[in-house]
C-alpha cells in the first residue's frame, strides 16, 4: 500500500518574516542554516525555494519533536543539528547561502550564557551570502495601562522561570546587535524596529510558562499563590486585550548583514 505523504504545513504568515522575503527579493535562497530552529522559523523555511537546509538547536528534544512534525519534508539535504554555537568544532567548514537566526540571541542565555557577545563572529564563517538576524527588543518602561500589563507577564514569567531554577531569556537592543556586527567585519545592508501587538496567543503562552515551571517551586504554598495570580493576571490581560484589539507594546528588530 502506498504510504500516505502528511501535507504539507501551511505558509507561515509573519510580519518579520515577510520583511526578511522581501528584503532577500529575487536572490535564490540556495542552502539555508536555521541557527537556532523552532516551529516558527522552520515552518517559514519549509514554504521556501530552497536547495536544502539546516536545523540547529541545542536541545535534543526539540530536533525530536520537530523531526515528528516534519519527517515527510524533508529531502536528503535536509537535517537537524542538535549541538551548541560555542563549541568551535559545530558545523565546522559549513557555508550557506542564508543564515536566519530567529529568536537565538534571546536565548542563547539558557545554552550558553555570557556568549552573546560572540555569536556574531561564530556564526560568520557560515555566512556565504546573507544572514537575517531576528529578535525582541529589550521592553522600556510602559507609559500606559497597555504596556503595564504586557510588563507585568513578563516579570511574572521570569520570576517563575528563576523560581524553578533555570535561566531566563536576555534580550539585547538593534543598535547593540549592529554594533556586534560591524564588529566582526560584517556589513549591514538593512535594519528595522517593528512595533509588536500582542495576542491572546501570547498571553496564555506567556502564563502556561509560569504554570510548567510551579512543580519545581520548593514551596507548595508559594506556588499555590503563584497559581493564583497567574490566572488572575490572564484574565486581566484578556479583557485589555479585547478592549484595545490587542495588546501594543515593545518591538522587534531586524537586521541583515552580509
Ligand atoms: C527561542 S528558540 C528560537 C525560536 C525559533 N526560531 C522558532 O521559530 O520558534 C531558540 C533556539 O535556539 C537554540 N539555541 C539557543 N542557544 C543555543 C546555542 N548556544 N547553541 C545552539 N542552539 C541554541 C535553542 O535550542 C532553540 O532551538
């Protein structure tokens, strides 16, 4: 009996991404490396003309889940590379036509904390034409009921995160990362800040964080609270988000360099 082919997922439609596709414009994307690989970035690298592309993460169950989700895609000249960007022997001698990398300078912390500084120069030799680099702006402090709310997740979130003992994301600034950049020789052709709206998605992807992280509080009573306040923040931040059709707040930034 033939084997029935999974279809394939849908385009991903992102703002960011979009930005990158058109920045890129009529260049062939040949061989990619998606340097720090989720659902997100692969799903958008899986709708586009390319030769073939590599995966990394540094986590052995994402290449897992993400092999599950996307074995019937993938070509012999595809894969996935668990391993870590401050091991100088990773990926060693390998060049692609694009580097994306998506969300990794956030959260290199978690795999490789104090290496931010370095990503830049380690990812350049794999630099054959373009690298697009993506990420979250650090927040400013909110001006208004709006961004407080969105700043209130986030600090509940990460004090979840330390609560259970493991590292939280640490986001860097554009200019930080153009200054990075130019100093390891690269030349950046594009930049943008793009202003972010926040879902509903995010809130209770923001919260469900908090409430996987409660099994490792020491204390029961502390994370009986902390579930407390956790659902009562969601539906706080639901009901302004419905209010104002979503919740405005911080940016994103974008950055190509050749
Ligand atoms: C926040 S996720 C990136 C988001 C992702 N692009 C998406 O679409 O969802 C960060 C990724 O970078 C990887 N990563 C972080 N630090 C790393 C390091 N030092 N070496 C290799 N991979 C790393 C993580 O394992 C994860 O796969």
């Amino acid at each position: 009996m033939p084997l029935l082919r999974r279809p394939r997922p849908p385009r991903i439609q992102d703002a960011l991404f979009d930005t990158v596709a058109r920045w890129h414009g009529d260049r062939p994307w040949g061989r990619v490396l998606d340097a720090g690989t989720g659902r997100h970035s692969l799903r958008w690298i899986l709708g586009l003309p390319t030769d073939g592309w590599t995966a990394v993460t540094g986590a052995e169950s994402r290449a897992t889940a993400l092999t599950d989700e996307h074995r019937d895609h993938m070509r012999p000249g595809d894969r996935f590379a668990v391993g870590n960007w401050q091991d100088p022997g990773f990926l060693a001698g390998e060049r692609y036509d694009v580097v994306l990398a998506d969300y990794l300078l956030g959260a290199i912390d978690g795999f490789a904390p104090y290496f931010q500084d370095r990503l830049f120069a380690r990812l350049r030799p794999h630099v054959g034409g373009r690298l697009y680099a993506v990420g979250l702006a650090p927040y400013d402090e909110p001006t208004d009921a709006v961004g407080e709310i969105v700043w209130e997740i986030a600090r509940l979130r990460d004090a979840c995160i330390l609560l259970a003992g493991h590292r939280c994301y640490r986001e860097y600034p554009r200019d930080w990362v153009e200054r990075r950049l130019a100093g390891c020789g690269m030349t950046v052709v594009h930049a943008e800040s793009v202003p972010i709206v926040y879902r509903e998605r995010w809130i209770d992807g923001q919260l469900d964080v908090c409430l996987r992280k409660l099994p490792r509080f020491g204390d029961h009573g502390l994370a009986a609270a902390m579930r407390g306040r956790v659902e009562e923040l969601r539906a706080r931040a639901k009901a302004t988000c419905a209010l104002h059709d979503g919740l405005r707040f911080g940016h994103d930034w974008i950055v190509a360099a050749e």
